[in-house]
C-alpha cells in the first residue's frame, strides 16, 4: 500500500514536472536558456518546446519591431530652467544573429541599458548645452533625428545588434509663465501670419483685378483695331468701286463722245459730199449756154422799153460785164 502511495507520488510529480518543461516560443521572439544560472548556447525557434524544469530557466527575445517608450524625463537647460519629457517613442529592432550576445552582455532587459537610460542621458545632454528657446522652438524639429543618430551611433559602437528605426519626441512641458510667454508670442505671429496672408489674398485679388482690366483694355483696344481695319477695308473696297464706277462712266462718257464725234463726222462728211455732189451737179448744169439762155429768158419776162440815145449801149455794157458773173 505505502509502495503504491509513493509510486503515486513519484507518477505525479513527474507529470508535475514535464508539464512545467512544456513552454512556448511566440512569434517574432527567439527562446534563451539558462541552465543553473548559466546561459546556455542553445536557442530555440517559434513554438512548443521542452526543457529541464527547476533547474532550467527560459526566455522569449524579441526579435521584430517593438516601440520602447521613455516617460517622464527631466531635464535643465543651460539658463537653469527645469523641463520635462512626459514621453519620448524609440522604435528599434534587434538583430536576430545578435540576440544571444546582446542579452548574455546586458541581459534580458537590454533595452533598459540601451534604450531607457541612453534615452535620458541623451536628453539631458541635449537640454545641457541649449537654451530653453532652442529646446522648446529652435531646434526641437530636429531633437529626433539627433537623439537617433546618437543612440544609434552609441549601440553600433558596441556591436549590440540593436537598430533605431525611429523616434518620437513629444513637446516638453515648461513652466507656465514661459508657456504663457510662448502662447503669447505664437498667437502674435500668427496673427502677424494670418495678416501677412490678408495682405497677400488682397494683393493677389489687386494684381488679378489689374491684369483682368489690362486684358479687357487690349481686348477692347484689339477689338478697336480690328474694327479700324475691318472698316479700313470695306472704305478701301468702297473707294476702288466708286474709283471703278469713275471709270466705267469716264470710258462710257468717252465712248459715247467718240460716238457723237463719229457720228458728226459722218454727217459731216455726209454734208459736205452732198455739197461737193450738188456743186459738181451744178456745175455740170450750169454751163454757159444755160446760163445765158436762163438770162435771156429772164430779160424776156422782165420786159422794159427803154428810150433814150444811149439804148443800145445798155445791152452791150452788160454781154460785156458777163465775166463778173457768179456763174459761167
């Protein structure tokens, strides 16, 4: 009976202790072990794995991206005021092939080494050397990158496998009164900036009104010019068909007097060549003997006795004055 107790016993604390071997990996993590306070070699992948209980201790290593946050770090500047960074992000990375030395150099909690006080060092490194105007507005754009590049440069020196992806500062808290001092000061320059904007918007709106007037001026002075050339061209045409018509009525003035002349000459010519016929047939009318038969006719009914002594000598004065006669 005692032998089946123990048995018992024994049967049950073995599966007390295997189930306590049985642990997981999780995704993204490496598993570390440490045998009676030693680290061993040996490391695990993702998943269910076993191990030697009690004397056997077990860690998961991150190994992908994670995001360290600082909180709450005081700082002076170098005029003597206090400050305060109520939380600073860092996310780093650390490498895989660099777990197992990193975490037997500075342990599981590494990061604490690495990220958490570096991160305070730094900042109040930083506040140490600058004013509270340079912390707070001059060159807190820049603290990021800064405080990055020296963590960074920090753990490369140590071959710490351990990658700074990024950081995230937030705005530092400060007394009130110099807080009150910046509120004061921003909400001036943003209404000198908002000003600033006015001005321009009105100058803007000034300079598009000009160039709208300017543009409608040239338009309406192009418009002007193309209407001056338009009625230019149609006076132009105007002017050639009056000068044309001129002509037409000068040439047909011209032809109708080359007409009229002609038509003179011919009648003219008609004229004269009746005349010149009429003289020719007078001519070969009145002949001598005609003439001096129309005479004698003429004397023989225009009968006059004549007396006197002298009678005789009439007749012969006048057959003797036939040469001065129009006719032959």
């Amino acid at each position: 009976m005692v032998v089946r107790t123990i048995a018992g016993i024994l049967l049950a604390f073995v599966l007390f202790s295997t189930y306590l071997g049985i642990h997981q990996v999780p995704e993204g993590h490496i598993g570390l072990y440490w045998f009676g306070g030693k680290l061993l070699d040996e490391t695990t992948e993702p998943g269910l794995h076993t191990m030697m209980p009690y004397v056997t201790r077990f860690s998961a290593i991150q190994v992908t991206l994670q995001t360290d946050t600082v909180v709450d770090i005081p700082c002076g500047t170098s005029g003597g005021s206090m400050i305060y960074f109520d939380k600073i992000e860092v996310v780093n990375v650390l490498a895989k092939n660099h777990a197992h030395a990193t975490v037997k150099a500075y342990g599981v909690n590494y990061d604490k080494t690495w990220i958490f006080d570096r991160v305070a060092h730094e900042i109040n490194q930083f506040c140490s050397s600058h004013t509270l105007q340079e912390v707070y507005i001059d060159l807190f754009e820049k603290l990021d990158e800064a405080l990055a590049e020296s963590l960074q440069k920090s753990c490369d020196q140590h071959n710490t496998g351990i990658e700074i992806v990024a950081i995230r500062v937030t705005k530092p808290r400060i007394p009130e009164a110099v807080k009150r001092n910046y509120e004061a000061i921003e909400t001036a320059k943003t209404e000198f900036l908002v000003q600033k904007e006015r001005e321009k918007v009105a100058k803007a709106e000034e300079e598009i009104s000009l160039l709208r007037a300017t543009m409608s001026a040239q338009k309406d002075a192009d418009v002007a010019v193309i209407v001056a050339k338009q009625e230019a061209a149609v006076a132009m045409i105007n002017t050639e068909k009056e000068i044309k018509q001129k002509e037409a009525q000068k040439l047909r003035a011209m032809v109708e007097a080359d007409i009229e002349l002609l038509k003179r000459k011919v009648e003219t010519d008609a004229h004269f060549y009746q005349i010149s016929k009429s003289a020719e047939a007078n001519k070969l009318l009145y002949t001598e003997e005609y003439l001096r038969a129309l005479l004698y006719q003429s004397l023989a009914n225009n009968t006059k006795i004549y007396f006197g002594d002298k009678i005789p000598t009439i007749f012969s004065s006048m057959l003797s004055e036939k040469d001065k006669m129009p006719f032959p």
